[in-house]
C-alpha cells in the first residue's frame, strides 16, 4: 500500500505540511512511521480522508441532471470568434475548459467572473498513475 510523507499529502491535499501535522494531532487523519522513521500517511486513509474532507459547492443552477460530475466555479477566460468560443473556468483547484459556440457564450452571458457550472458527461475518462 502506498504511504505518503506529510509534504506529500499536504501537497495532495492543497493545505501546509503544518496543517497535516495538525489534523493528525488532533486525531483526523491516522499516521504511521515508515521504514526509515518518517511519519507517513497510507494511500488508503489519505483517501478516506481527502474524500471526508471535500466538499461540493453548490449548484446554483437547481436543474436536475443524470451528469454526475457537476463544477462550480468562476469563468476566467473567453476567447471567441465569430463561430467558436473557449471558455475557461476555474472550479475549486481545477481547471475546466470548454469549446462551444460563440452564440452559446453570448446567450449565456459568459465572461470573467460569471458563476458558472462545467457538466460533465464523458464515456471515457483516462486514469493515470505516476
């Protein structure tokens, strides 16, 4: 199974490598001591806990949908033409980019600051390990 140093969960996580030592002191998320005396984190707990740990924003749509895979976010970024139109969002840590057309863009008001909900619905999703 998988272990994680601190700086490496914290890096996972998106918080310091302080605020790690400070969950796991206050018995949040369990640790161990690997072979060479690091405290470490398993993959497993790690996930238990990052997964506690998310939260959803809200979807300010209130459209019911089969997609579950729903992120809210800001749009940063439009780039159009007269036909075609790229629009970039930034939704928690990630990064969500769409093409659409540029009649969609301006039917929907999109520009940046707009509150905005990436659906997504894909029949492939590529997983990648290191």
């Amino acid at each position: 199974m998988p272990q994680f140093r601190f700086s490496e969960a914290a890096r996972l996580l998106g918080v310091s490598d302080d605020t790690v030592r400070r969950w796991v002191d206050a018995g949040h998320l369990a640790a161990g001591v690997d072979g060479a005396g690091r405290k470490v984190v398993s993959g497993a707990e790690l996930a238990r806990f990052a997964r506690a740990q998310a939260t959803a924003v809200p979807d300010p749509t209130g459209v019911g949908s089969s997609a579950r895979n729903r992120f809210t976010g800001l749009v940063t970024e439009v780039r159009a033409d007269a036909v075609m139109a790229q629009v970039e969002m930034q939704c928690g840590p990630h990064r969500v980019v769409s093409l659409m057309s540029a009649e969609a863009v301006r039917e929907l008001g999109l520009r940046p600051g707009s509150l905005a909900v990436a659906v997504v619905k894909a029949t492939t999703v590529i997983v990648e390990t290191p």
